[in-house]
C-alpha cells in the first residue's frame, strides 16, 4: 500500500494568509497542519508516501521531509500545475502508484483517536472504501445514502436536501485500478475531477465499501479559519491534558518500528532545543510511550 497527501488548492478560504503560503502549513496548535495527515498514513503502516502540492509550497515540504529517510521512509513530491479535482492527484501520481494499491489523504483533513479502523479497511480493500462520518451539516460535503440494510446506494456532493447526515471524510483507499478509473471520468462543470464521481464509478461496478466511523474517532476538516481555530483548540486541549503530542511524526516512525531507538536518538539530537524536542527526549526515556503498534 502506497499513499499521497493532497496537499495544494488555492486555499481562496484562507485569503490572506494563502497569499504568502499553503494552509497545509499553517500551524495547528504547535506544528505543521501537514504533519497530522502524514501520521495518520504512518500510523496505518504506509511508508511510501507522495506529496502533492504546487511549485511554490514543494520546496517547504521538501525542507520538512527531506526523502523521509530519517523517519525510515520513502517520501517523494509532485507538482500539481493548477487544482483540477481531487481526482487528479491518482493522474499525477501514476507512476508513483505503479500496480499498487494506494491510499489518499487530503491535506486539511485531521483524524484522532484509535485508528486501526483505518489499516483494517487496508487490510480488507478489494476496490474502493471511503469513510462516512456523521454530521449536522451535511449539505457542506459528499454525501452518502443507505438503503434499509445499510448498503450505501448513492452518492452525492454537496446536496440541497441530504439524504443522510453521513459525510464522506478526506481519506479513500483504493486498488490498482484506480487510475484506469479516473482516466475515464469527464470533469464536472467547474471543471474538476471530482472523487465523488471516482467513487461513483466504483459504486456502480459494485466495487465500493463505505465504513462508518465511531464516535471515538474525531474527524476536524480544516477548511476554514474558525475550522483552524477549532482544531488548534481541540489538539492544545489534548496535549496539555494528556502529556502527549497528536502527530509527532518521529514518535510515530519509533512507534510503526519503522526506525530503532539509535535512530531517534540521532533525530533528537539534530533538532533545536525546544518544546518538541524535550517531548522527544522523554519518549526515548520513558518507558511508558515505548509500546509498539504490532504489525
């Protein structure tokens, strides 16, 4: 399983700040809003990972990340000209994909709490599986329906009148076949791919699991300023309450195993003094935060 974060748009929401840089790296409480999706793909088990994003911002994540050799992974980039649709990120990674299958987070989206819901959907993916998460607005995103079953039978971005309060959440698994999908969808009248018509289509091949998400799980889309303000809140809250950061990267590649203690030693040791470096220093020393995620 690979993974790309889409991380570029216009961010039109966030004038004036987007005017100087993405909102992808604007600060969620204490760190990078793009730090918080790439953990959730780490905390999955995904260690290939595709950035997306435009010629201004690249080199801002390129400055973070480096090739993620540090953090035990392999992370590369890739320039999207203009935002033409979600959708086009599986066109634009194409070659990053190969005949893998592959999992999309955007950019904005923040997800806390017990995600093994997110490797099994991983580990069970036969074609397509999205998250429906319940809201009082749905009218804002993709929306999915249920019969009397619970089989999803439509989907719908943005409706008037909402079929369910269930939206569809910023994270989609798909298989191999992903790009041969998206080559045959047409763009919508804004003229985007649109990923709700990419999971139309798979739908419709009967090849689409919608897994609902539980009400442990918070889901934050940070689409907005007072969004921002919201999710900086809510993560300050649970850092000063629990002791324990919301998505340290390097505390989750120690955690995934997917690097040793000398390796985070090393890490710690390259980093400036500061608040996130003495959180590190006291992972590598308390024994309380060395359990490992089995794989």
């Amino acid at each position: 399983m690979k993974g790309i974060i889409l991380a570029g748009g216009a961010g039109s929401r966030m004038y004036p700040t987007s005017v100087c840089y993405s909102k992808q790296l604007i600060l969620i409480y204490d760190k990078p809003m793009i730090y918080y999706p790439l953990s959730t793909l780490m905390l999955a088990g995904i260690r290939e990972i595709l950035i997306i994003s435009n010629a201004e911002t690249l080199p801002f994540y390129e400055r973070l990340f480096g090739d993620g050799s540090n953090l035990g992974m392999d992370i590369r980039y890739a320039l999207q000209p203009a935002p033409q649709g979600i959708a086009q990120a599986f066109l634009i990674g194409e070659d990053f994909i190969g005949k893998d299958d592959v999992t999309l987070i955007l950019g904005d989206n923040i997800f806390y709490g017990n995600l093994d819901f997110v490797r099994c959907a991983i580990q069970n993916n036969t074609g397509a599986t999205v998250f429906g998460y319940y809201v009082t607005d749905p009218e804002r995103y993709g929306v999915v329906e249920f019969d009397e079953s619970g089989k999803a039978i439509s989907l719908e971005e943005k409706p008037k009148v909402p079929k369910s309060n269930y939206a569809v959440v910023g994270l989609y698994i798909y298989n191999h076949e992903v790009v041969q999908y998206t080559r045959q969808l047409k763009p919508s009248a804004r003229g985007e791919l649109e990923i709700t018509d990419l999971n139309k289509a798979y739908l419709a091949s009967s090849k689409l699991d919608v897994e609902l998400m539980g009400r442990g799980i918070a889901w934050l889309d940070t689409g907005t300023p007072q969004a921002l303000l919201d999710a900086s809140t809510f993560i300050g809250a649970l850092e000063k309450r629990q002791g324990l950061k919301v998505a340290c990267i390097e505390e989750a590649a120690y955690m995934m195993n997917f690097i040793d203690t000398a390796q985070l030693s090393r890490i710690v040791t390259s980093l400036p003094q500061s608040d996130y470096r003495s959180y590190l220093e006291k992972v590598l020393k308390d024994d309380l935060l060395h359990h490992k995620y089995q794989k």
